[in-house]
C-alpha cells in the first residue's frame, strides 16, 4: 500500500469519451485527487462521485483535479455519468494494472469465499506528483467534504 511522501504511480487511462488521460500532464498546474470506487451504480459509488461532483468547484477554486476510477469501461462511465449528472472525470482501469499499482486491488472475504475487489481509497497528489494522502477503506458518506477539508489544511 502506498503512504504520503512517495511518488504518485504514473498512468494513462481512458475516460467516459475514450479519451486518455495522462496525469503527467497535471504535473506542475493542478493538485489531483483520485478516488478508486468498486462499481458505477451502486449507492455508494453514486453517493461518492456525486458528492465529489457536487464540490467540483471548490476542488478547482484549490488548484484540483477530482477524478475517479474503477475497472468499468468506459460505455459503463458514459451512462453513470449521464444519469447521475456527475461531473468529474471518470477513468476505466479495465485491466486493473492502475488499482494493483495503487494497491486498492485487494482480496476480501465474502460468505466464505475470497474475491478480488476495489477496496474504496483515496489518494491526493500535489503538484510535484508527490502523495499528501492515501487512505485505504473510506466510507462514501461524506467523504468528499472529508477529502475537501483535508485539501484545505494542505494549502494553507
């Protein structure tokens, strides 16, 4: 798992309009906060992004780029976005190779069984690339305003 101080795992991913998002390009202009969410519609998952949609400008107002990812494709992503109104950008990790590097691909024990799954994280990196804050196994409910108050002690 990763801890703040360490550099920011690079990517390119696709998001909801199949375009790729590389965050190197963030580098040196915006702060990034990247959610890693199970499953788009489920109620946790809407909750989260709706709520990190809903504070997009005070993110922006703070020099951030809110984004959120999971293994849906991008189809997936398009018709979350549309129904809910979100926002925020969101990412496909389809293979998965993002989460494993953010550790969030993790095994859990469901009825007995192990399964692999996202485990609900959220990482802030600054401008350098550098991590501010990784979280692992957050609570959707009110965890933007959480991430919101956090970004602000940062800049200050």
């Amino acid at each position: 798992m990763l801890k703040a101080g360490q550099a920011a795992p690079l990517f390119v991913l696709p998001d909801a309009d199949m375009e790729a998002v590389d965050i190197k390009r963030f580098r040196g202009t915006h702060n990034i906060i990247l959610f890693f969410y199970p499953r788009d519609d489920t109620p946790g998952c809407t909750l989260e992004a709706t709520d990190f949609s809903d504070h997009e400008d005070e993110f922006l107002h703070l020099d951030c780029i809110v984004m959120g990812i999971s293994r849906d494709d991008c189809l997936s992503h398009a018709d979350f976005r549309d129904k809910h109104g979100i926002a925020i950008r969101l990412l496909s990790d389809a293979d998965g190779a993002t989460c494993k590097q953010y550790g969030v691909w993790q095994a859990k024990e469901v009825g007995g069984v192990k399964k692999y799954g996202i485990v609900r994280s959220t990482f802030v990196i600054n401008k350098q690339g550098v991590l501010q804050l990784a979280q692992y196994g957050v609570n959707a409910k009110g965890h933007a305003l959480d991430v919101l108050r956090v970004v602000k002690e940062l800049n200050s």
